[in-house]
C-alpha cells in the first residue's frame, strides 16, 4: 500500500491507501 495523505472522502474512492487526516499543509509536505 502506498503511504499517502488523504482526506476520508478520498479514502473511500482509495480504499488502497493508508489514509491519514491532516491538513492540506501537511498532505503538501508528505
């Protein structure tokens, strides 16, 4: 699995990646 930051909305579409809820400042610097 790839290791990304995402919204749960997008986890739902994603369900292959590890989902993590953070801020969009914080899915920028992963």
């Amino acid at each position: 699995c790839r290791r990304r930051a995402r919204h749960s909305v997008d986890v739902a579409q994603d369900p292959d990646i590890e989902t993590i809820d953070l801020t969009e400042s914080d899915i920028e610097d992963s």
